[in-house]
C-alpha cells in the first residue's frame, strides 16, 4: 500500500505580499504627504505671526515717535501753557491730601470704645462710618460727639477737613448684640468752597 503526499500551494502568497507592499508604500507616502502639509502650515502660521508683529513693533515706533514729537514742542514752547493752567497746578499741588499721615492720625483717635468699619471720600467729603456697642451705662451720643471733637483738635485732620461733624445714627441688632451705627462727615476746603458757591 502507497502512501499519498498532498502538497498545498498558495497561489495568492505572491499576490498578498504584493499588495501588503502596496499598502505600507501607500501609508508612507500618506504621511510623508501629511508631515510636508503639517510643516507647510506650521511655516505659513509662523511667517503670519512674524508679520503682525512686525506691524505691531512698527506701529509701536511710529507711535513713539509721535509722542516724542509731541513732548519735544511742549517742552520747546511756553505757549501751550496757558495761566489757568499754571493756576490749576499749582493749586492741585497745594490741595493735595497726604492720606498716609490723615489715616495715621485717624487710627490714633479712635478709643476702645468704637469701631471705624467704613472709609469713602467723595467729591471732597470724607465719610466714616462706625459703630458702638451699646451700653447702658455709657451714652453713645458722648462717644461720637467727643470722638469729633478729637478729629477737631487734631492738626493733621482738621487742617484739611475744616469742618467735621455727625451725619445719622441707627440702632441695630448685630448677632445678639445692639450697636448704634454712625455717620461721620468731614469736608475738605474744596467741598465747603463747592457747597458755598450755587453757581460752580
């Protein structure tokens, strides 16, 4: 008895080899393309970007220069300087307000007994508002009225604030405690002369 040998042939193996070629040639070339087209828009943003900085370091220079020229003839000429003008600055110099020394100041007259919660300057007017426990056996109405008397007799506060006086008081309830809330006004020179002249 003989014995059989089958041999199996793959005609295709050629042709498989052949096309998996193809396809890695193909996906090479795929992304050879995409890295050139990557690239390529890669410069093209960065040759835009350089550009509008270069506008804008341009415009920044001819900016420059225009402002130099400016400076240059107000510095080269008297006459853009009327005396209205030499009058306003010299009288913002003279009415400026040294808010370091006027908070120093302030922080020494305020005692035990009230809290200053609130500071607001306004066309002129310096506004603080406090509270004071309430006690039965002090009189808040006291407390405010000498700690403006204080303010009063303190040259760092009354040579720029004249006139200092009381604005509203209200009693509140705070976290199981009563308070009295008050108004503090002190005008500087500017507001009085405001106040007294209707027709500025």
């Amino acid at each position: 008895m003989t014995k059989d040998f089958y041999f199996k042939i793959n005609l295709n193996k050629y042709g498989e080899m052949k096309i998996q070629a193809e396809r890695e040639s193909k996906a090479f070339r795929n992304a050879v393309i995409a890295y050139l087209i990557g690239a390529l828009v890669m410069f093209a943003g960065l040759f835009y970007l350089n550009g509008q900085l270069k506008k804008k370091v341009e415009n920044r220079r001819s900016f420059y220069k225009e402002v130099s020229a400016q400076l240059s003839k107000y510095q080269s000429s008297g006459d853009y300087l009327s005396v209205n003008d030499v009058d306003k600055l010299a009288q913002t110099f003279s009415n400026r307000i040294f808010w370091t020394k006027k908070l120093q100041a302030l922080s020494q007259n305020i005692d035990q007994q009230l809290a200053v919660r609130k500071l607001n300057f306004n066309n002129g007017v310096l506004t603080l508002n406090g509270i004071i426990e309430v006690n039965r056996q002090v009189q808040e109405g006291d407390i405010t009225f000498e700690f403006v008397q204080r303010l009063k007799s303190d040259p760092e506060i009354s040579n720029d604030f004249p006139e200092i006086k009381s604005g509203s008081k209200i009693r509140q309830i705070a976290k199981d405690t009563e308070i009295l809330e008050f108004v503090i006004e002190c005008y500087s020179k500017e507001a009085l002369a405001g106040r007294r002249s209707p027709t500025q």
